[in-house]
C-alpha cells in the first residue's frame, strides 16, 4: 500500500479477495470482473474520513447533476472509461452517488437507537485506546491524538462524538436527504413509460424511504443531545470536583 488511506486500501485487498474466492462473481466475464474490482476498490478508498470534507465540495452540484441526466441511456459508474462526454459525465454522478450510499453506511452508528448506537461508539473509543497504547509502547515521545488518549477520556470521547457528528455525518446525511428528493421529483425519468404497477411499486420505495430518513434523523438528533448532555454533565462535575478541591486545601 501507499502512505494514503492505508486502512481503506487494506479493507479493498481483503473484501476483493473475499468476494473472489466465495464465487460470487464467478459468471462475471473477464471485463467485467476488471471493472468490478476497480469500481470495489475506488468506493472502499471513498471511505477514507479524510476524504469527507472534498467529497462533499465536489458534489455540491449533485442535485442538480441527478435531474438533468438521461439516466436510461448510460450504464456504468467509472468515468475513465468513457469516451463520450455524456456518458462520463452520467458515470461520474453514478460514482458519486455510489460512494455517498457507501460513505454513510460507514458512518452509520449515529442513526441507530441511542442504547445501541452509545455502546457501540464506546467500543471504538476503547480500540483507539488500545490503539494508542501500543504507539506509545514503540515511541514513548510519540503525541497521541486525543482520540486514542485513555487519560484524556471521557472529555474527548463527548467531544469525538459530537464533532463527529456534526462535522462528517450531518453533512453527509444532508447531501443524500436533497439528492433523493431531487431524485424523486425526476423519476423515473423523461419520456420513460411505467406499468401502473410499477408506479404504484415505486410510490411505496419512496413512502417507505421518507420513513427511514425521518426515523434515522431521530435517532441522530437524539444521540448528538444525549452526547451533549454527557459532556454538559461531564463538565459541571469538574467545575465542582475543583471548587471541592481549592476548598478544602483552603
């Protein structure tokens, strides 16, 4: 691997050697089999954290994008290898869409339950802590970010997770919100006829998806307040603990 998302490399390796050696794309002919490891790898690598903030710079126009396309006449999600403009432009916005479905999934925890959601996040609190203690092992003058700080817990860990939050999930979540609106409003396309029965198919995917949102965006204000109410608590505790503690040295 290179030096640039070693993780999110090391996920592509082994969830391409999985699915190769499973059979499930056995029946793939050899170019397709090529395409669909590309397009695997480029969308694990899109699950980069710090790829977030220029993903999102880069689609700010993907509402528009979605509506303005002819959709049914392109098939395909890598643009590199296209050769007509329309078809790669088509291709780009399949990608990013793609990877927008595959970034969220990533970042899913904050739209479970709160019981689930709160249990889970401090598993991986305790990995980074784990994390942190065997850099320190190998270098002693190393500075751990807060994150992986076990004597700085439990301040980082409200913090984490409310910066979290706010800062990689909601827009994430915002982006898809307004994609599949605008999604919505254009399906299922120009000039593209449906049997009644698939409209009404289609009419129950979206009720059904307005549902999901509704409740992932309750359980997602629900968990950054029970994450903010911890750190307020968390907080008032030290100001007492410290005024305890001038006390009684007084």
């Amino acid at each position: 691997f290179n030096d640039r998302s070693v993780l999110e490399n090391h996920h592509a390796k082994l969830g391409l050697g999985l699915i190769e050696n499973s059979g499930l794309i056995m029946h793939f002919s050899d170019v397709e089999k090529r395409m669909f490891s590309l397009l695997f790898v480029d969308l694990v690598i899109e699950t980069d954290p710090s790829k977030n903030y220029e993903f999102t710079r880069r689609n700010l126009n993907l509402c528009r994008d979605v509506t303005r396309q002819e959709w049914h006449r392109y098939s395909g999600a890598l643009p590199v290898y296209k050769k007509d403009p329309a078809e790669k432009e088509v291709a780009a916005t399949r990608f990013s869409l793609l990877a927008l479905i595959i970034k969220l999934a990533d970042l899913s925890n904050p739209f479970r339950p709160n019981e689930v959601s709160r249990l889970f996040a401090e598993c991986v609190m305790r990995e980074f802590f784990r994390q942190g203690e065997q850099e320190k092992l190998y270098n002693h003058s190393l500075e751990l970010p807060a994150h992986m700080d076990r004597y700085m817990y439990p301040a980082n860990m409200y913090t984490c997770q409310i910066s979290f939050i706010r800062g990689l999930v909601l827009p994430l979540l915002k982006l898809y919100a307004d994609v599949v609106q605008a999604l919505g409003d254009c399906l299922p396309g120009d000039g593209v006829p449906l049997l009644t029965i698939e409209r009404e198919r289609s009419r129950c995917l979206r009720v059904s998806h307005d549902s999901l949102i509704h409740d992932i965006y309750r359980n997602l204000n629900l968990n950054l307040s029970g994450w903010e109410d911890s750190r307020q608590d968390f907080q008032d505790y030290e100001r007492g603990r410290k005024r305890y503690e001038k006390k009684k040295r007084h």
